[in-house]
C-alpha cells in the first residue's frame, strides 16, 4: 500500500494537528465575542466556551495524504446555527490562511468545507443546551439532552467513532485494512454519501464488522473475507456491530428514535442498511437508491471473483483499477454546473451535488436503462462562465435499445423545475447555471479532457 501512497508523513501529520489547535482557538475566539455582544459581559475564563472534536479517517488513525479532517465544533446554545454557517464563515474569510470555505447549512446534515493552510476540513455543528461547554466524556448520553435533530445527527459522528474503535479486536488489523477498502471504493466510484453510495462512517462499520467476525485473521485475510461476505449479504439485512439501544424516555432527550423498522415505518424503506452503534442508532446509508445498490453489489461481486481467482501478487492492483466511465458507457448524461465568480461556484455545485440522487431516483422508474453515477466532478472550460464542472452519469441500454429510443426528458426537466424553484437558485439568480444533456461517450471525453 506504500506504492499507492496511502500514509502520510511524520511532518504532514503535525501540520494537521497544529491546524486543528489553530481552527479550536479561533472558534473560541468568535464565540466569546458573541458571548459579549449578547451580554455585554466577558465570558467566564475557567470553562471552555467552544470545544473542537475530530472523527472519522483522522480520528481513527487511517487518514491518507489527500483525505480531508472530519471535525465537530460543539458550541452553547446561544450560537444558532445560522450564525455558524453564516457568521463564523464570514469570521473565518478574514484570515489569510483560509484560501477556500463554503457552507451547506440546508443538508441533511449540515456542513462547512473549508482549506486551512493546505489542509481541507469538514466542519459539522453540535449546539448544546448549556452556556459554557465541556466534556469529559462524549459517549454520556446526557450529552444529547435537548438537541434539535442536526445537532444529534452531527455529534453522533464523534460518539460512533468512540463506540466503534473500542469493538475492533486488532486495531493494527483494522486500519491496514481500512485504508485499502477506503482508497479502493474511492477509485471504483462507490465512496459518497451524498451521491447515494456508502460514506466513510458505512464502510468502517463494514470493516469492523468483520473484524469481529475473525478477530485472529491477519489483514490480507480480512480483506479476502471482507468481499466475501459482502458479496453475498442478504439485503436489506442490517449490518450492525453493536446492540442497537431502545429510545429514553426522559425529559430533555425529545424521544430519540433509534433505527427500528418494526417501529418505525421510514426505515422499512432503507435498501442497505447499515447501523451506527451509538445511541440514538441511525442508518448511515439512507440515501443509497436502487440505482446506486445495483452498482455496489456489482462492485462486490467484481472485487470477490478477482480474488477467488487469481491468485497472483497482482491481484490487489487489479482490484484497485480505477473505474472509468468511457470504458463501459457508450451513453453519458452530463450534468454542467456553471458560476461567473469562485465563491457562487462553489457554494452553487455543493449544493447542486446534494441533490443529484434525486435525478437519477426519479430515472430508476424508467425501464429501458441502467444507470451509473460517478461521484467525481470534471473541471472544464465554457465560454461565458469562469467556473465550470461536469458530472457524468453513465447509461447502460437494454439490449434491443438504441440512443434514438431514449427518452429521460420528463425527468430531467422535472429536476430542472425544482432546482430552478429553489430559494439558493433564486438567491444567486444570473451568477450562476445548470444544464443537463444527454452526449456520447465521445463528446464526453472531449469536454473532461479540455482542462
């Protein structure tokens, strides 16, 4: 895996870290000033006003030279989440060492993206119902007293990735394996969440889970095991590694609903379900489709038959290919996003991006084709827009079909009306565009190339 450039240095490593005090100094800086704009008052010094907490890759110890920091700001009550996403981003642009930053606060799980210093970092948002924070303990369910779903949503990271590190039997085992499993998702397009395949928090379950099953197994044996098993799971049988807790009926808990399809009528609907540990439990894997769990599968049958028969030292390259639309795809349905300034761009395509598995959910109906989103956005050059990205979607005829015979123009306007309806449309007006057309292979390479 060192041929694959999957750990990171020594050095890279505590410019992480420095960072992260950085980035924790500054959100306890804003918040005291908040603080005394409402009170007209300093805040008191012995507690902590704002506190930074890390998970996912970087928390668990498997983080690769590209990844990103997946990071919780836990702030009082009296910071809305408003003022986050809006205030503090704004706080944050007045330093030099933030070159990009961009909030998506109406996401299921609202999120500021920002480069600080080189280093990218995925900020969620957990407002307590205390004035002055601190934790000694982040897996204390009275740590969810009071919080408006977001903030369960956004905290519950933190305390999965604390319930799950302390089930893995070989932790050294885990995270070999782990970083293979990460960079081989991410190059065969089934790493995203909000496109609707499994996100980092789903595949680690995946991986612990098997851990627990073969607690003495050295990694290239897990791994063996880890496309077996998956390969032939019955879904939607859920994954769980943990005994999903009954919600608490307390005051101040809002009545947490735990993921319970006896229960709970939404999650009969959940096609791969795959179960966090920590109280409230939630499915990590709401958004996958039936579009998205065709290609999944497709990829675990794929990786498992390369090990069951080659046998060779290359094999785990070849499981490593990186997938590519113009291989497989004589159909493309490109999706152009456009802005005329850096900061609309950016905002505009995360927001478009988190909601393009409506699209291709309102395309599953249609019985003439198959699909197969790539979560991969292609720089590219458009006259008359200074930023310009496209994503493609590659479309598979049934056999007797042809190009002529296609047509997905109901749904595709049907997305068009409800982006072009939507308030972050109406709020950026000319600034910024959205075209979506159905192109061949040929067209579509010829635009990913140009940059």
């Amino acid at each position: 895996m060192y041929k694959l450039n999957l750990y990171e240095s020594v050095a890279r490593y505590k410019e992480r870290r420095s960072v992260l005090i950085k980035l924790n100094k500054l959100l306890k800086h804003w918040v005291n000033e908040r603080y005394e704009k409402l009170t007209g008052t300093e805040t008191v010094k012995q507690h902590f006003s704002a506190k930074i907490f890390t998970f996912g890759s970087y928390r668990l110890g498997i983080i690769s030279p590209n990844s990103d920091i997946d990071a919780l700001c836990v702030v009082p009550n009296f910071i809305t989440r408003h003022e986050f996403f809006v205030q503090f981003k704004n706080y944050l642009e007045r330093f030099d060492e933030i070159t990009f930053i961009k909030s998506l606060p109406d996401a299921y799980t609202p999120i500021m993206k920002l480069t600080f210093s080189g280093i990218d970092i995925d900020l969620l948002l957990a407002s307590l119902a205390l004035q002055n924070v601190s934790i000694n303990n982040i897996l204390d369910n009275n740590i969810l007293k009071f919080l408006d779903d977001k903030s369960a949503r956004s905290i519950n990271g933190c305390r999965v990735n604390e319930v799950m590190f302390r089930l893995i039997p070989n932790k050294a085992a885990f995270v070999t394996v782990a970083r293979f499993i990460k960079y081989w998702a991410k190059v065969r397009g089934i790493y995203s969440n909000v496109m609707g395949y499994f996100g980092g928090v789903a595949w680690m379950i995946l991986i612990t889970k098997i851990c627990q099953l073969n607690p003495d197994l050295l990694p290239n044996r897990l791994l063996e095991k880890f496309y077996e098993v998956y390969s032939d799971w019955k879904w939607p049988k859920a994954v769980k590694i943990f005994a999903v807790e009954d919600s608490i009926e307390e005051y101040g808990f809002r009545n947490y609903q735990s993921w319970n399809p006896r229960i709970n009528t939404n999650d009969c609907s959940h096609l791969m379900p795959i179960i966090t540990p920590a109280f409230p439990s939630m499915n990590t894997t709401h958004n996958v489709s039936h579009t998205t769990m065709q290609v999944i599968k497709q990829e675990f049958l794929f990786a498992n038959e390369i090990l069951k028969t080659d046998k060779s030292v290359n094999r785990w390259m070849k499981l490593v290919k990186p997938f590519c639309l113009e291989e497989k795809y004589n159909i493309i349905l490109a999706i152009f996003v456009n802005a005329d300034d850096q900061q609309s761009y950016s905002n505009w395509q995360g927001w478009v991006e988190s909601k393009v598995r409506f699209l291709f959910k309102s395309i599953e109906e249609y019985e003439k084709c198959e699909l197969r989103p790539f979560p991969h956005w292609f720089d590219i050059i458009l006259n008359n827009w200074n930023f310009s990205c496209l994503l493609g979607i590659g479309v598979e005829l049934k056999k007797s079909d042809s190009a002529e015979c296609i047509n997905l123009e109901k749904p595709i306007q049907e997305f068009l009306y409800f982006i072009n309806k939507s308030n972050e449309r109406v709020t950026y007006g000319d600034k910024v565009g959205l075209r979506i057309k159905i192109m061949s292979v040929e067209d579509f390479i010829g635009f990913t190339k140009i940059k």
